[in-house]
C-alpha cells in the first residue's frame, strides 16, 4: 500500500472525527469548544520527551481564562492521567499534586 492514500488531519479534523483519540480525550475537547476554548495542541508541537501528547492521548486548550478554570474544575472530576493548569494547581495519576507543576499557565493541559 502507498503512503500516497493516507493524508494527515489536522487537529481540528481529529477533534470531531469519531475513534481519532479515546473517547475521554474526545469528550475533553468537544467540552472545551462548547466553553469558547481552542484546542492548541495535540499530537503535534513540542513536548517532554515522554509527554502523553506524542501517545495521542493529551490535548492543550487555552482560551479565556475564566473558561479555563471552568474547564478545569470539571475535568478534575473526570479522573485524568494528568491535569495541568498553574493558576488551578496539578493532577497527576488521578492525584491532586496540591501545587502547580510551572509551564502551564496559559493553557490547561489534559491527558488520559
């Protein structure tokens, strides 16, 4: 088969197409655009080396910041692998971190 068949989608394509991330990543994203947030960054971008990003299991969305710390508080309760907003604090492996891990303050970082 020809790498030629395949195309790459855009994050905003995976966004909305159905089986493109796990349905809580999926979930996650719709969640963000209905509070008026974008998704900046999934599999793309730079990232740790190891970041959840690269697994297509990570999404960044930022936005309005009001937006963002709704986004937060109800994704919190969601149990994420990872949930990162400086101004909010830190969840990591379901376990609030009760601090906020730095590199995150313009965006929430969500993973599952």
């Amino acid at each position: 088969m020809s790498h030629d068949a395949f195309e790459t989608l855009s994050t905003a394509q995976l966004v909305t197409a159905s089986g493109g991330f796990g349905s809580q990543l999926n979930g996650a994203m719709h969640r963000a655009q209905e509070l008026g947030l974008r998704v900046t960054s999934t599999t793309g971008g730079k990232h740790a080396t190891h970041s959840y990003h690269y697994l297509g299991r990570a999404a960044d969305v930022a936005g309005k910041p009001a937006a963002m710390r709704e986004f937060f508080r109800e994704m919190a309760g969601t149990h994420p692998t990872e949930l990162f907003y400086d101004p909010m604090g830190a969840y990591k492996n379901g376990q609030n971190l009760h601090r906020s891990i730095g590199g995150h303050g313009n965006h929430v970082h969500v993973a599952y």
